[in-house]
C-alpha cells in the first residue's frame, strides 16, 4: 500500500490513523485512505458516515485529533485552505466558493492578483481563457457566476483548483444539481484530470456513477473504513451492502397501486416563465412523475400549484372544488403540501430545534388560544421520529446539527403531521443515502396507499421510472411528454422527451 | 441516559440564554465592594432607634430637643422621634426642622422658660452644626444621633430602586426591539417616536383637555393618542418593508427623521410643561415602595415572554427570523407578521415616551435622543443576533441592566463621564465577543 506497484512512487495522498471527535459524536475513527496519481477514488457512505469531515480535513476546515495525512510522501499540515492549497490539495464543495457577481475569470484570481493592488485584467482573462480551453469546456467568460448554471460553475471550481496547480481535486457530489448530460461532461474532464495525473476523490449517492468513473471505491460507514477495493471487482449489491452493512433486496419497495378518480386538475397553469398554459391531473392513489433537465420549469410547476410564486393564469380544482391559491398558507389550509428540493433555504429553519421545525405547518392544530400546546407537539414529533426512524438524540436538538438524510425526514414528518390530500416532493432524495432512499419511497408508497394524491419531481431517472405511475415530461416550461405505460418505458426514452 | 442527556441540554440552554445574568451579577458584587461606606440611618426608623437610645441611658424624666433638616426624609425622622419618645414618657421641649439659626431661636425660647435640655435627638448632619456650643449649658455632646452601619452605596435600596427606575423606559422600548431583531429587523425610529408620543399627548393635553386642569379620562386619552401614532408609525414601517421590500434600515431610518421633524413641528421645538398631576403618576409614584415604571416594566416584560416563548406569535418570529423563505413555505402569514412585530414595537416606543413624559413633567421633541442605540445595545448585551432568529426576552432585560448597573456604578465611584462612554463602548464590544466565543465552543 505505500508504494504503487507500477511507478515505486509514494502515492499522491496518504492519510493514516486519521481520528476526530465532536462533542458527543466519534466522525471519524482510525480511517486511512491513500489516492495515486491519476486515480478516481469513489467515496461512499451513508449520511453521517464521515465523508463530510474526511473532506472538510483534506480542505483544511477542520484538523484531525490523531492521525497524518502525507501528500507524494511528505507530511503535510493542513491547518487552513491556504495550506490545502499549497499541498496541491483543491477541495469543491456542494455549496461553491464564488462570488456571483464577479466573473469566471476574476473569481479564479480571486486573493491572488498579482498586480499590487491593481488588477490585471488582460493576463487574468488569457490565463483562464487557457486553463479553459484545456478542459475542453466552453464557459462565457464575461457573465457573473451567479447567472451560469450550476454545471458551468462547477466547472469555474475545477478550473480554480487546476489554476492552483491541484494535484488532487476532491469532488463533493458534484453531480447532485447536474443533468445527465452535464454528467458525461463532468466525466469527460475527470478522465482528462486523469490522464494529467491528477488524483480525484469523488463522492456521489449515485451508483451508476461511481461504476462509470471510479477505479477504486473506498466506503466509510460510523465513521470507520468498511473497506476499499477495485471498483471492477464490485457489484452494486455487494456494494450497497458495505455501505448499509445489512442487506437490501430492492431498490425501490414492491406495492401495487389501486389508482382512483382524478382529485387534482389543473387547467392553463401559466408562469411568467412559461410559453404555454399546463394541463394535467394526478389521481387519487397515484404518483406522477415529473422530469427533466434543470430549468425545464418542473419546480416553478410545483411553486405555482402550492402558491409560493405569483400565477398569472388558470385554475386549480381539487376534488371538484375550485382553490383560489395566493400563499403557501392558503394552499397549506387547502389541503396541498410541497416539499422542496432545497431544505437549507426553504425546507428547515436551521437555527431552530427539531421539535419547532416540525410544528411550524402545525400550529394551528397542535394550539390552542394563541398558545403552543407544547407537550401535545413534542408527543406528536417524537412519534414521528420513531415512525420515520430520525437518528436525534432529543426533539429540542437543533435541525442543522443532523445529517442530511435525518433533515429530509424531519421535513417529511412536518408535512405528514399536516395529513395533506395532495403531497409534491421536489427531489425527495436528494444527498440522502441509501438506506433512508428506500424509507422515503416506502412512505410515498404509503401516502399513496392512503387515497392522496402526489406529484414527485425528480431528475434521477431510475427514481422516476421506479416510482412513478405515469410521468411527465417538460423542456422549457412545456409539458413534451406523457408517459402512461412506466412498466415499459426506458430512460432513453424520457431523455428523448426532455431534450427534443 | 436519555435523560440526563435531556437534563443536561436543558441547563445548557438555560446558559446559554440566560448566561448574561451571570455577568450581572459579578457586576453587582464588583460594583458592590468598590462603594463600601459608613451608612446614616434616615427616616422614620432612624427616629424611633434614636429615640430607644434616649429613652435607655437617661431613663425618664428627661426633656429632649428634636433637631432635623426640613426634609421629607428629616421630617419623618423628627416625627417618628417624637412619636417614640412620647409613648416611652419622655417629655419633647421643641421641634425643629430647619436650618442652625432655627435651632438657636428654639434653645433661646427654651431656656428663656428655664427648662433644661437634658439630650438633643440628632442625625448625622444637624448633630455636626456649631450652633449647641454657642449655650454652655447645651453643647454639642449632649447630641444623640443613630447608630452609623457599614452599607454600600450601590446595594442601598433607594439607589436600586433608581437604577430600576431610569432602566425602565429603555427596557420598555427593549421589548419592541426584541421581537423587530428576533426577525431579522431593526428599528432605528424608536428614539424619535418617544419625542413623537410625548409631543403629541402633552399637547392633547393642552390644546383639547384643558392644560394643567386636565380630567383624568383626557389624559388617558392623551395617552392613547400618542401610542396610536407611533403604533401607527410602526404598521407604516412594516408595510414599506413587507409591501415594498426596502430593507428594515432604511425605512427606520427615515422614519427616525419624520418623526422627529414631525415631534419638532407639532411643538414648535419647544417643551410642553402644561399638564396636570394625574400625568405625573405614572412615572413619578410609587406602588407598594416600588416605582410605577418599574412595576409596568416588570409586567410587559412578563407578558411579552410568555408571548415569545409560548405563543404562536413567538414562534412565528423566531421562525421567520430563522429562515423567512422556509416559514412562508411552511404557511406562516410572514407578511402580517412583520407588520404586527413593527406596529408593536412603535406601540412600546410610544409608551416609553409618555412614561418619560409623565418622569420628567414635560412633552419635549428632544426626548429619546440616541434611545435607538441604547435600546439596541441592551438587546444585543442580552444575546440576541442581529441575524435574526435568536434571542430571549428576559436577556433583554438583563442586558439593559447591565449596562444601567455600569452607569450607575460608574457614576457611584466617580468615573470621568468622558471615561464612561468609553468604557460602555467597550462593555457592549465584550459582551458581544463572549458571547460569540461561548458559541463556537
């Protein structure tokens, strides 16, 4: 192991014996991992594994308590991202380190102009200009950042890091926010980091992915190494297993579903966005999926029926009724739910305690008089974190101190509690792991059960087609596609649809 | 195990939340040992000590003289003396509550009648005058005066009450200030909105009630026309901010120049004094020894956390203080909301402007000057975050006596007043870094 057979070279990171501890909370416990030069390490877990602090020491946020880390066989001390930047280390997390006002190219230089207080704009723009054409990708060079999309800002992070002179790129699920196109992009200039010798860390919830790119997996599971091997000598049973430590048969949980009437209609919904008015229904008992690429109006869809943008058009009936929808609150009090994509912004107040988060749609039920009942609250929330298997060590901790996968359960057990007719989740699954993947689609199984009615958008395929009773799917605010027969239907199928 | 786990989290928060108290209490102390002195008895149980003392080394038979300033306090003690000595059998030759010269006239008349001064009943201050040696058969060691005790000054009641007494207009307004930070706001018009409220009631008072011949219901009404229009000035905040998204400082801060130009033009910049003694309850009586604003305070302050940390309202603001798009997606009316947070923030401006009115006996646009910043750095002392989302009530309370406690003990061990403003521009630093500090921990 410390030496490549191939080469006789140190490998290109070593970290050994790495231990830390949280108040509470043992992260991570003896873990050793070492990358080569030009290899892609795929890095799994479980939420709450200790991928996060694994990364968050390679980038110098965080130090271990035990442990080194040697970086082409020289002890290294990551105390700061300078120093990560200096051992050749680029770190690109979820959330991007840019200035969204500033361009692609000042925010490469950015804390490292050279021109004494001036900025040298011509030999900025040449050099990222360069560093670009060797990615191969086209990015505009003059937009803000933040009016890129997120692919082309995940490319900005790379090409930073490379500025860098990185040796090794970590890459927090990068392909969380990307289409399937933007993914074999991505790939694309991960196998050119390789063939320039550059290692890559890469983790990803997605298994399809780690079999296409990775050479080695590593999985982290209570914050111990489960262990690492070839990715060739590896299936993805086998590998889910590492990650769960239990087995698990399917995917996606068996049911049947005895579909009914339809309970909401919607006729012409129109969005500034929108070219043309929607139509659509969605069944009692029934799942219907919503797909395609980013910016193809799926969340603006989900928006407009719970009220939260403004409609310039059409109508919204449920169960024959007419709902004149406003607000959240009104779509809320009309028996509609929408669980959104992203729980940091909208989903979870996360200052704020599991028990508060949950009561929050509540209140008019678990009150009386303008008073919280509160023991009626934290009965009800415990019960459900029983239910939905929250890992939480009392209902007054504070949702932001929770893994990911735990925050989407608090989320979904704040609108169970609602009891709502008609549910949208806005990517359900979204960096959460596998384990609690196959909770939530057994839920939604339920609630269908139940009579509701659910909308689920999504931008995996596999979860669409596993899911859904019939799917929808849009390209640029119209609706290009329905898909009756899901049984039958292939991803290739709905790429079709969503790129026309 | 789950439970101390629960336990243990509970004493934490409350630290958390509440750890302030600590450091006002070691202020306390500090403040308590650095103005250690000799106390004087005063008032009227001072008198009947005096009295006890008389009535024990002469026994009866004996004639006293009574010597007090014309004070409230003296003259308490000079009737409480006289009182006591009478029912122990001790005849009282004479009274006085005056100055030296009174004194003389007093002992001339008396032993112009051939009477005998056996024992004068002193207090500290007259038993010092000259005037006893002037009569060789007086002299000043026949004065008797209450025994002197070791007290600090900080700690003695009348003082306490002082602090509590001037902390209450800030705390008051504190409470607004609380709920407008909790989410996410600021309101730099309360200072201004006191001028407002105490121009516009005083001249309700004047121009419609009849002055200082003023019924009681038209100053109540008074009152309430002064809290509606800045009620009124805070549903106006809250609608620019909610309606037209202009950020909280900008709309507070305009609104702190058009009430105060509003304060200015109503009064003609000049004070209101025309007001009758039913204004002057509220902020200058007592209740039970206790000063009317205090008791207000202590009630508002009862209520307003019982509001925030029971009520939907509180939970409400501490959520959309925490993350407003989250609590609109999660049904929480965030607009009406906000409004109702502004207009009862200018409501509580309003009514620590009719309290400092009624202290002061006067309506007066230069009233509430630079309030805004005092009444924020007591809700930040206290451990709210500017952020939004955090902060409690009653550390709110703590914080304003923090820094009243600093001023008052300032005061007491005789800081440079140029010295004092430094030091509580450094109190509100420190406050804030430890509490930042305790945080990351």
């Amino acid at each position: 192991m410390a030496r490549s057979a191939l080469t006789g070279k140190p490998p290109l990171l070593e970290m050994h014996g790495i231990d830390k501890s949280y108040p509470g909370v043992r992260a991570l416990d003896g873990v050793s991992l070492s990358v080569q030069h030009g290899e892609v390490v795929a890095l799994l877990g479980e939420n709450g594994a200790g991928k996060s602090t694994l990364i968050k020491m390679l980038g110098g946020a965080h130090q271990p308590d035990r442990g080194n880390i040697r970086v082409a066989g020289e002890e290294v001390n990551i105390d700061s991202p300078a120093a990560a930047r200096l051992a050749g280390i680029g770190v690109i997390f979820q959330e991007f380190n840019l200035v969204p006002e500033l361009a692609p190219w000042e925010n490469i230089f950015l804390g490292r102009e050279t021109g004494f207080g001036f900025v040298r704009r011509e030999t900025e723009r040449w050099r990222a200009a360069q560093l670009f054409q060797q990615t191969g990708v086209d990015v505009p060079m003059d937009v803000p950042c933040g009016q890129l999309s997120v692919a082309q800002q995940q490319i900005v992070e790379i090409v930073k890091a490379l500025s860098q002179n990185a040796r090794l790129i970590v890459m927090d699920e990068p392909s969380a926010a990307l289409t399937t196109q933007e993914v074999a992009c991505l790939f694309d200039i991960i196998r050119d980091l390789k063939r320039r010798n550059i290692g890559v860390i890469y983790i990803s919830h997605r298994m399809d992915e780690i079999f296409q790119i990775s050479d080695r997996v590593a999985v982290l599971r209570d914050g111990q190494l489960v262990g690492t091997a070839p990715t060739g000598e590896l299936d993805r049973k086998r590998l889910i297993e590492m990650m769960v430590g239990r087995n698990i048969e399917e995917e996606f949980p068996e049911t049947t579903r005895q579909l009914g009437p339809a309970r909401l209609v919607v006729r012409g919904l129109k969005h500034a966005k929108f070219p043309v008015g929607l139509d659509f229904e969605v069944r009692r008992g029934e799942v219907l999926g919503v797909t395609g690429l980013i910016g193809a109006g799926r969340t603006e869809l989900a928006r407009l029926i719970f009220g939260a943008d403004h409609l310039v058009g059409g109508s919204v009936t449920l169960d024959g009724t007419p709902l004149d929808i406003r607000s959240p609150r009104d779509a809320i009090l009309a028996g509609i739910c929408l669980l959104t994509e992203d729980r940091k912004q909208q989903g979870l107040i996360m200052g704020a305690s599991i028990c508060e988060n949950f009561g929050l749609p509540n209140l008019s039920e678990l009150s009386y008089g303008g008073f919280v009942r509160g023991r009626q609250e934290r009965v009800a929330c415990d019960s459900y974190a029983k239910r939905l298997n929250i890992k939480m060590s009392h209902s007054q901790q504070l949702v932001g101190n929770l893994s990911g996968g735990n925050q989407q359960k608090v989320v979904l057990a704040k609108w169970l509690q609602r009891n709502a007719e008609v549910v949208i989740f806005d990517e359900p699954t979204r960096g959460v792991d596998v384990g609690s993947k196959y909770e939530i689609y057994a839920l939604i199984n339920e609630l269908a059960k139940q009579g509701k009615a659910i909308i689920m958008i999504s931008s995996e395929l596999p979860e669409i087609l596993g899911m859904s009773d019939r799917i929808l799917v849009m390209h640029e605010g119209r609706i290009t596609g329905t898909i009756q027969d899901t049984a039958a239907a292939t991803q290739e199928q709905i790429m079709e649809f969503a790129a026309q | 195990m789950e439970n101390r786990n629960a336990s243990g989290s509970v004493v934490n928060q409350f630290l958390s939340d509440y750890g302030m108290l600590a450091v006002l209490l070691v202020l306390g102390a500090l403040f308590a040992t650095l103005t250690i002195k000799e106390q004087h008895p005063t008032g009227a149980s001072a008198g009947r000590q005096v009295a006890q003392m008389i009535a024990q080394r002469q026994g009866e038979n004996t004639q006293v003289l009574i010597v007090a300033r014309d004070t409230r306090e003296d003259r308490a003690f000079a009737r409480a003396a006289a009182k006591e000595l009478q029912a122990l059998g001790i005849r009282v030759l004479a009274v006085v509550n005056g100055v030296p010269n009174d004194v003389r006239a007093a002992i001339e008349k008396i032993t112009a009648g051939r009477q005998q001064i056996d024992a004068i009943v002193a207090n500290d201050v007259t038993a010092k005058w000259s005037v006893y040696d002037r009569f060789p058969s007086v002299g000043s060691d026949k004065c008797v005066k209450p025994r002197p005790y070791i007290w600090p000054d900080f700690l003695k009641m009348s003082n306490l009450l002082g602090v509590a007494n001037q902390t209450a207009i800030y705390a008051i307004i504190a409470i607004g200030m609380t709920m407008v930070i909790v989410s996410a706001g600021i309101d730099l018009s309360v200072g201004s909105l006191v001028a407002l409220a105490s121009v516009v009631s005083a001249l309700c008072i004047r121009d419609w009630g009849g002055g200082a011949d003023a019924g009681i219901t038209m100053v109540v009404l008074g009152c309430a026309a002064g809290i509606a229009v800045c009620a009124a000035a805070g549903t106006f905040n809250g609608l620019m901010i909610t309606v037209f998204g202009i950020p909280p400082f900008i709309v507070s801060l305009s609104m702190m120049m058009i009430a105060s130009g509003l304060a200015f033009r109503l009064s003609d910049g000049r004070s209101i004094s025309e007001l009758p003694p039913s204004f002057l309850w509220l902020g200058g009586s007592q209740t039970l020894g206790v000063p009317n604003p205090v008791w207000l305070m202590l009630v508002l302050y009862s209520v307003a956390h019982i509001v925030m940390s029971r009520m939907v309202f509180g939970r409400y603001v501490y959520a959309i203080g925490g993350n407003k798009e989250a609590a609109r997606l999660s049904g929480v009316p965030v607009k009406r909301m906000l409004m109702a947070v502004y207009t009862i923030c200018g409501a509580l401006a309003g009514l620590g402007g009719i309290v400092l009115s009624s202290q002061l006996a006067a309506g007066d646009p230069k009233f509430g000057l630079m309030y805004e910043l005092e009444v924020i750095a007591a809700v930040v002392v206290g451990g709210a975050s500017l952020m939004g989302g955090r902060g409690k009530v009653f550390g709110t309370l703590i914080g304003a006596f923090i820094i009243a406690v600093i001023k008052n003990g300032m005061n007491l061990t005789n800081v440079d007043p140029f010295n004092q403003r430094i030091v509580l521009g450094a109190v509100l630093l420190a406050a804030v870094l430890l509490d930042m500090l305790r945080r990351r921990r």
